[in-house]
C-alpha cells in the first residue's frame, strides 16, 4: 500500500499530540474467564478459528476449521415444479394470493428435507460444525484465588493474551491463527521457572476419536454424517506440545506436562472437502500432518512474526480516530463499557467496533477459502444456529459489505468463488422451477450447492437473492476498475440477467413485468379478507435489484464489447419494470399492491434496498422517494434484532442523517448478556465479547455496522452522463453525527478507484487527501458544495474546507 500522505500534513497539524491507535480503540479486555461462548476471544486465519474461554484452571479453547460440515451433495430440485407454475402465476394475477401459496407450498419448495428447518446436522443439507475442544487442565503449586486476572484481544496484532497471578508467580497465556503458517499458536509462560504443569485433551460431542502419537502429540479424527446414512466429510486435529522444561508424556488420548519453564502448543487441521473453494484435500490426516511439520521448524517469535506482518498487510489499511469524549470509559473492561455507554455515549467504543468488524472480516475470509458464514468460521456446537449456512436474503451480503469500503477488497474473493459455485446447480434449479435460462439460488445455501426455494412458501421462494448476489460482483468492479475480474464475473451476470428476463410476466392493468412468484423476504401482508400472505408479485426489492442488475449487464456488454442483443433485450426489460412507488401512507410500498401489512415492525426492510446497498434513491437525485424512505424506517421502528439495527443503521447513514444514524448505532452496541437467545424474538444488542447478538450470535450485525460507521464518514457513486460516460461521485462526511466532534480516517476506498483520508474538527472538515492508483476523475461533495477533483496515477491531491466554500 501506498504512503498515507496526509499524515504528515493534515494530521499532523491537528492530531500531532496522540497516537493514531489507542488501546480504547483496539483493545478488547474482560477481567474474568468466560462462562459462554459469547463472552470467550475469537482468533482465526481466516480457514482456522478458535475462541478462548480463559479459565485458570479449567482452560476452554474452542476450535474450528472453516470447511468443516457435515451433509453431501443431493439433489433437492422438484423434477415436475415447473408444471405448476402457470397457475400460480394465473392464481397471483387473479389475485388469489393465497391460492397461489398453497400452490407453492405443495410443488414449488424444495424435495426432501431441505434445510430440515435449519437442524440440518444429520440430513443431506448438512450444517457447519464445530472442529472440537482444546481442553487444559492446569496444576498450581498455590491454591489461592487468582489475582489481577485480565484477557484482552489485541487488533493491532491479532493476538489474545491472559494475564494472572497465583502464589507470587504471574502467569501469561498468548493465542493467535496464523494464516502463513496455517496452525493456531497457544503460549504457556510464566516469570518463574518450573510452574507450567497441565493436561491437555482433544474432545467434540460426537464422531471422534482421539489417540496419543509419541509423547507430545495427540490426533483426533473422525467423518462427519453425510445425512444419507453413511460418512461424509472426514476430518483431523493434531495437537503438538512442546516443552522447555519440565516432563512431558502422552497416554490415552491426554498429554500431560509437568514442571515446565514455557510450553508451546501448535494446533493445525485439515478436512477432505473438495468443493468450489478450500484447500481441496485428498487426505485430511495429511494435510494436517504437513502444516504440523512445517510449524514444528518455527521458533515462537518466528511464527508470531509472520502472523502480524501477514495481518497488518490488511489491518493497517484503515485508521480511524474517533476524538474521545469520554476518557473515564478507556478503563473500564469492555462488558462494562458496553453497559456504560447506555447513558454516557463513547466514541472510542465506536472506534473499537469498527475496528473489531474489520479484524472479525481478516480473521474469517480469506482468498481461497469459503467465505464467513452466519457466525463468520466460529461455531460451538455439532448443530450450530440455522446449519451455519450462508442465508441469501441478506445476511451472506451484509458479511461483505465492509469489504470494499474498508479496502479489504481481496477478501470480497471467497464471496465471488461462492456465487460461482452457484451458477451449475443454479442452472439446472432454473430449469426445473422455472423453465429458464440462466441460474438461480434462492434463500438458502451449502457447500454442496443448495440451490432449490426452502421448504415453505412463506420465506423460500424469494428468487431474486442471486441478483442480490450478482450485486457483488458489479460493486467490485466499481470500486476497482479490473476489467480483469469483469470478464471472469460477466458470464456469471450475464446468466442472471438471462433467468430473471425469462422470468418476468406481464401485469394486465400497467403492462409492468414483474417477477412471480415472488416474496418480500420473510414478510407477510394480509388480504382483503384479512388473512396472512406471503406469495405475490413483483415486490419493490426485486424491481430494484433487476434495474440494477440488468443496468450492470447492459454496461459490461458495453465494457467487454459482447451481446448486443442480450443488452438491447434487458434495456427492453428494465424500462418496463415497475417503479419504485410511495404509497397513499408516504411511506415506499413493499409490494405491487398498498396491502396492510401483518408486522408493520418486521425486521427485514428489503423494500428499501433501492437506498442502500443500491444507488436508485438518494436525497439529492430522489428527494421524494428518500423522505418516504426515512418515513418508512420511522414505522418500522429503530428496535430489531441484530442485523436488522446494522441494516437500519446503514439506512440512515446513506440518508445522510448522522445523529439518527448514530442513535442506532447506540442500539446496536446496547448489552445483549442479559437476553434469552431466541431465533426470531426483536433481541438484537452485543454480547460482551462484541459479537452481534441476533440473538443468537449472528456475525453478520457486526459487519453491517461496520459499514454503516464507513458509510457515516464517506460515500460514493459511480452515475452516468448525459453523453453516456460514467463518472465517480464521492462524499466526505455524509453524516457525521455530533457525537464525533474531531477525529480522522484514513484509508477508506471510495467506487472509481479511490483511496480517502479525512480530518475534522468542530463537527467541520479540515481537509482530505484523494489518492487513486490509475488515475481519473471525481465529483467530490462536502456541506452541499461539489469540486471537481482530477487526479493522475499515484499523484494524491489534498483538498481543504476553503476548497468548498
């Protein structure tokens, strides 16, 4: 990366006085040991992960492998669907909704057992698993009660350390997952020679077997259920201890070590998944061994090394400095920070999430790998919350949505290999469902190519979340100019946009093409009669998301010089796609007709996804349409779940109401320790070790509302000219709420190939440097005054508030 050029300059001037990261704001600390899961300190390397519970004597240390499920391959296509097909569409014309549904319920969801309802451990569907538990036992030579106890988590080294005091001897204990070396590292280290003595086991609740190699190593092993009654997947563990000092033995599946002065231990794994992404072993026990051997050569400070200079390749990318009102909360521990901040707000603490989400996005999706799941790659249990899968309506997106912004752009690649792998299975859903060229995905997706609606009606048919997907794919493109990735990911849009331009029917009365049937996700409207409906026509979100997508195929054909009349096809198409409309209410209508609607608080706001993440309503370009929108999030109400307070939080943000924006931030880092954890109960809040809680812990929150906090400081479009050119659009300070008086940030990508650093003060920019690495042209927007900002390649400009005076 580049030399941030503002430093010296803007900030320098106004920040020369502190250091750019302090340890409010990257710092994660708790005074006591985990008593659940939501409280312990997750690493990972983006394939490895693991959490730690921090127990004195009891040590708990989770452990996974990002690839680990359980499920194969099946084949969950009704063969026959698509022969029901023209009369749900004629029962939805009629505007016999319910008809319609019960249609769909009985021919157009999936075959089998789907998702099995999201407790798909042991069916064909599968669900992601826990790889095991690390288990120490530690032996002390005092007694008495432990003393100065703190875990923290460090962002700046992606390391959790444990500090203690028992007998007059201070204790440490060092945890990172190291993606050079591919193993996880735990230290053992004390300030007096010969206190180290422990047990150490390898344990999962089921399918394992653990058994001793030599007198250091244990090796677990197992095959997971394939969900057809036979094996599937097969996995293993190897743990390696290594003593300076001491004795050391392994018998019956335990090591125990004795006396020692400092032990490492090395954890590495491995799965026989052969799939769109993942290492593609052929043997598991292997490939485990393999990474072992290589870690065994490594010094710690040698392994330590590499795993923050591979880290901070990433990490170091953005900086942000939140000017803290509030210096009494830097020392509190972070669960009692969450509670202070109830009452007395903490810029820092904000900084802190925003920092968090960023590490949670290094430590579990890298290039190569699977991307991060509903709970990112750390998981507990053998039947994790809804398989641990990826949900298509919004979820697996929102995990992605700090990518490009935070210049994380290489781990948006999982998420692109994944939509990849969707376009075969997809192809052959498109045919079965719909008689259709093209692929589609629906709500629901595996490692085995789940591509099939989920088994009711009343969320799984929702189509249009593979155009959600395909949003990706154009964003990126937007953000970095590769024509490159364009012409890889162009057949993957191009097979979209085909499908849905085969989906579409016409309405009687507009003459509109709409998709059917269709769902607004997980929503339900009520009919005349006054009875629950979820099947219907061409609800708001699909509209938006298909201008967008065929507006994103239109101009790659252009881009790539290819399928003119596939583009002439779609601009047909578009034109006649229903507008978004603002109903008799003020508010944005959700479905084609102003039905009543059953939950008027529901937590999915998919209507709105015209405002953000796409780009078709804007108070500056669409007035009207954004204060239906702000009128719509009114009645929809700030209280949610998890990732629902993300997503309206980031509604807000691109509204460019930054003290509202900010009040639902407040909502989101709220203490979520205290609630029961329900599937679809409003919950929402953070949990003490700074996991979203939907709940339970959904990772995707977190994500979100670190977007959110990016889209609060800097906003960006790439919109078209009359002449047809495209040209980029940038914003700086869009909603700056006046809780962040002063600070600054760095580094954050804006679409057109950007890279912005910012610096205010009095609620007021002071400046900001605009970097490109190809060069170009920018509209740049502050306080409602725009300059045209013209940079060549590798050459910054530094514009500062007299610039928009």
């Amino acid at each position: 990366m580049k030399q941030n050029l503002i430093y010296p300059t803007l900030l320098g001037m106004f920040f020369s006085g502190g250091s750019f990261a302090s340890a409010p704001d990257t710092t994660i600390w708790l005074d006591q040991p985990a008593a659940k899961f939501t409280e312990s300190t997750p690493v990972g390397n983006g394939r490895l992960g693991a959490m730690d519970f921090g127990g004195v004597d009891q040590q708990r240390v989770v452990l996974n492998e990002g690839s680990l499920w359980s499920g194969s391959v099946q084949n969950a296509d009704r063969t026959n669907a698509a022969k029901a097909l023209p009369e749900i569409r004629r029962l939805l014309l009629a505007g016999k909704n319910l008809e319609a549904e019960s249609l769909v319920n009985k021919n157009f969801t999936c075959a089998g057992l789907g998702s099995a309802r999201g407790r798909g451990k042991d069916a064909p569907y599968g669900s992601y698993q826990v790889l095991g538990d690390l288990r120490l036992t530690h032996q002390f030579a005092d007694t008495n009660q432990a003393a100065g106890y703190r875990r923290d988590l460090d962002l700046t080294t992606a390391t959790a350390r444990t500090e203690f005091s028992r007998g007059g001897v201070k204790f440490t204990r060092e945890l990172f997952a190291s993606k050079p070396d591919e193993v996880i590292v735990l230290k053992l280290s004390a300030d007096k020679p010969g206190h180290i003595s422990f047990t150490a086991a390898l344990d999962r609740p089921e399918r394992f077997k653990t058994e001793a190699v030599g007198n250091s190593e244990l090796l677990m092993s197992g095959a997971l259920a394939n969900g057809v009654e036979g094996d599937g997947m097969k996995y293993a563990a190897r743990l390696r201890v290594l003593n300076r000092g001491g004795k050391i033995s392994a018998t019956n599946g335990v090591v125990s070590v004795s006396g020692a002065d400092e032990v490492l231990l090395l954890v590495t794994a491995a799965t026989d998944y052969r799939g769109f992404a993942g290492r593609n072993s052929l043997d598991a026990f292997a490939a485990a061994n393999a990474d072992m051997q290589r870690a065994v050569k490594k010094s710690f400070a040698a392994l330590k090394s590499a795993h923050i200079a591979d880290y901070l390749h990433f990490y170091d990318r953005v900086k942000l400095d939140l000017v803290s009102t509030n210096a009494a909360a830097a020392n509190l521990p972070t669960p009692a920070r969450i509670v202070a901040a109830v009452t007395n707000d903490d810029p820092a603490l904000a900084a802190l999430y925003f920092n968090f989400g960023r590490y949670l996005l290094i430590s579990s999706s890298r290039p190569g790998g699977l991307p991060a799941n509903l709970q990112g790659i750390w998981a507990e249990g053998v039947q994790t919350p809804w398989n641990g899968d990826w949900h298509l309506n919004v979820n697996i997106q929102m995990n992605y949505w700090p990518a490009e912004v935070c210049n994380l752009s290489e781990l948006h690649q999982p998420m692109f290999d994944f939509i990849g792998s969707l376009v075969e299975p997809g192809a052959k859903t498109a045919k079965a469902y719909y008689s259709a060229r093209g692929w589609v995905a629906h709500v629901l997706a595996n490692p085995w190519g789940f591509t099939a609606p989920g088994e009711s009606a009343s969320w799984g048919a929702t189509a249009s979340d593979s155009a959600w997907l395909c949003q990706h794919l154009w964003d990126h493109w937007l953000f970095t100019g590769d024509k490159k990735f364009l012409q890889r990911a162009y057949p993957i849009l191009k097979g979209s946009a085909e499908f849905f331009s085969d989906m579409l029917i016409e309405t009687p009365t507009n003459r509109w093409l709409v998709t059917a049937p269709a769902n607004s996700p997980e929503n339900a409207f009520l009919t005349a009669e006054g009875k629950s409906a979820h099947i219907c026509l061409g609800p708001t979100m699909d509209n938006q998301l298909l201008r967008y997508l065929f507006g994103a195929v239109i101009e790659a054909s252009e881009i790539l010089g290819m399928d003119k009349s596939l583009a002439a096809e779609l601009k047909a198409k578009r034109d006649r796609l229903p507008p978004t409309r603002i109903g008799n209410d003020g508010r944005v209508m959700e479905w084609l007709e102003e039905y009543k609607e059953q939950e008027p608080q529901h937590r999915h706001v998919s209507h709105l996804w015209g405002l953000y993440p796409g780009n078709e309503i804007s108070p500056a370009a669409t007035p009207e349409l954004a204060q239906a929108a702000r009128k719509s999030l009114d009645v929809r109400g700030d209280q949610s779940t998890g990732w629902a307070t993300a997503y309206r939080f980031a509604l807000w943000a691109r509204l460019g109401d930054g003290d509202r924006a900010h009040k639902l931030l407040r909502s989101l880092l709220r203490p979520a320790s205290g609630q029961k954890e329900d599937y679809m109960g409003a919950g929402g809040g953070t949990y003490p070790n700074l996991f979203d809680a939907h709940p339970p812990f959904q990772i995707d929150g977190n994500f979100g509302g670190t977007a959110a906090i990016a889209e609060m400081l800097l906003q960006s479009q790439i919109t078209k000219t009359e002449s047809g050119k495209l040209k980029a659009e940038i914003e700086l300070l869009p909603a700056l709420p006046a809780a962040w008086p002063g600070g600054s940030v760095t580094g954050l990508r804006a679409r057109g190939g950007f890279e912005v650093d910012q610096v205010w003060r009095d609620s007021k920019l002071v400046g900001a440097t605009i970097r490109s690495e190809r060069g170009g042209t920018a509209r740049v927007r502050y306080g409602g005054k725009v300059v045209t900002a013209k940079l060549n390649a590798g050459k910054p400009i530094t514009l500062t508030a007299t610039a928009f005076h």
